[in-house]
C-alpha cells in the first residue's frame, strides 16, 4: 500500500508552525536566563530535552546510527551548542525582535558557505543580496548608535550575530541531517550531543537553580523538543529554499512575545533593518542559484 506523499502546502504551514513553537521557547529561555543566566537554562534544558527525546527515540529505534549518519549527527551537536549559547547569552541583552532581525543574515550565509564548500561560483544576485541584507545589519546598529551608549545590548549584538554564523551553517546540516535520519533520531543525538558538551563545562559554569524555575525548564525543553520534531519532518519532505522563507515569520512572534512578556517596544530601525535583510534574503534564495547545493544532499 502506498503512502501519498503531503503537499508541499502542508509541509510549509507544518514548518511555520515549527518557527512558532521555537520562538515561544525563546520567549520562555529569555525570561529564565534573566533569572539564572544563559549557561545554566542552556543546561539544565537540554538535560530535560534529553529525557523528552529519549523516551520518544529510544523506544522505536531499530538500529544505531551508521558512522557516516553519527558524524553529521556530531558536527551538528557542536556547532548547535555554540549557537544555542551565544545567541541566548545575547538575547537577554537586548530585544527579541531586534535579535531575530539580526539572526536572518543566516540564511544568506548559508547560501555563501554552501558555495565556498562545494567550490561553487557566487552568482552577481547573491552579492547584490548581501549588500542589501548587511545593510539591514548596519540600520539596525546604526539605530543603537542613535540611541543611549549601551555597552550590554553592543556585546549582546555581536553575541547574536556570531550565533547567526553558526545558525548558517547550521541550516545546511538541518537539511543533510534531515535526509539521512528519522525526526525522533535527529532530536535525540542532537540533545544527547548538546548536553555532553555542556556537561563538560557545567562544574564550571552552571548553577542548581530553584524549585521554582523547573516548570519553565521543562516548558523551554518541551517547547524545543516538538519545534525540533515538527522542522525535522517539514526539511526532510520541502526543499530548503521553499522552507527558508517560514524562519522569517519567527520575526512576527518575537517582537509579539517581547512585547507581551517583557514590555519591548519594535524600534523603527530594528523594523526597516528586518525589512532590508529578509529582502536580501529573498533576493539570494532562488531556486537556480541553490539547486546545486540540494542535488549536493
């Protein structure tokens, strides 16, 4: 009997449903790390994100990944552990919609980085679109300028977008991944991988916090558990350029949830910066500049 394989329709609405669930979960981690700082949440989410994970992967694996499957599985968990920690270090510096502004550069990137991997010629449009997109980049810094000097939201900036270069990378890994593991597999080695490495650094680092905060952990690793489920499934059945343009809808839930929960006001530069790099975004990711790359997977 065969399966009908779902619209394309339908794995983009799943996918900006993923977005949704991933910025509610950053809306719950910036409160904590207000609270108990970035690398304790960051740890003892993912410790909670761990046994979510496993309870759902563990039960139905039929064998261990290959060595070749292990090794995407390992670049991912490293470079998802310096992302996760320096955007969110950043992100309790300042806003969230500035600082998912910001993180949009990442797509544009990735598309840089898939070139200069693969020996690709960069195509003119995609230099036009990063000069568009980096400019957006500069409003944004340009309306930090104009404002109080603040050297907390200058650190948090670059923060983030250090975080956006690994969250480059990051996007190309999502789609490998995607096609050679099942959605439960990807969400469990990447937290089970994740979680190593903090534990590494967590005499160190981290902190027991409160009774109290344990609801919130365990929303954040509930909240990242299914967001890393439902993008799994969505990337391993749409193209990566017919997905990419559902991260921008995380713009929308971010300037909502900051201004709801932490009384963040949308600046008008932070606004016309978003507007510059999705532009240049979209500029870039055509399908004939990029098929290349998803024949690469």
């Amino acid at each position: 009997m065969s399966h009908r394989a779902p619209s394309q329709a339908l794995v983009f609405a799943v996918a900006v449903g993923g977005i949704a669930i991933f910025s509610s979960m950053d809306a719950v981690m910036k409160g904590l790390t207000l609270q108990i700082g970035a690398f304790t949440t960051l740890f003892w989410r993912t410790l909670a994100g761990i046994v979510f994970t496993g309870a759902i992967y563990l039960p139905t694996r039929k064998a261990w990944p290959s060595r070749d499957v292990m090794r995407v599985h390992l670049i991912r968990g490293c470079v998802s552990a310096v992302m996760a920690v320096t955007f969110f270090w950043g992100l309790a510096k300042i806003p969230m919609a500035q600082a998912i502004a910001l993180a949009f550069i990442a797509p544009l990137l990735a598309l840089f980085g898939a070139a200069f991997v693969l020996k690709e010629r960069i195509p003119p449009r995609a230099v036009i679109a990063s000069l568009i997109a980096f400019g957006g980049v500069g409003v944004i810094m340009l309306g930090q300028a104009s404002a109080a000097p603040n050297h907390e939201r200058f650190v948090g900036t670059v923060a983030v977008l250090l975080s956006a270069v690994c969250y480059a990378y990051n996007i190309v890994l999502m789609r490998q991944q995607a096609m050679v593991a099942g959605p439960s597999e990807v969400a469990f080695f990447q937290s089970i991988i994740v979680g190593v490495i903090f534990a590494c650094f967590a005499p160190f680092l981290a902190d027991v916090p409160d009774l109290k905060h344990a609801p919130a952990i365990v929303l954040a690793a509930a909240l990242a558990t299914v967001s890393l489920l439902i993008l799994a499934w969505a990337y391993a059945r749409g193209e990566a350029n017919y997905l990419a343009p559902t991260e921008y809808t995380g713009f929308i839930w971010a300037a909502l949830w900051g201004w709801v929960v932490f009384h963040e006001p949308v600046a008008p530069y932070t606004l016309a910066g978003a507007a510059m790099i999705i532009a240049g975004c979209l500029v870039a990711a055509r399908k004939r500049d990029i098929e290349n790359v998803e024949a690469a997977f």
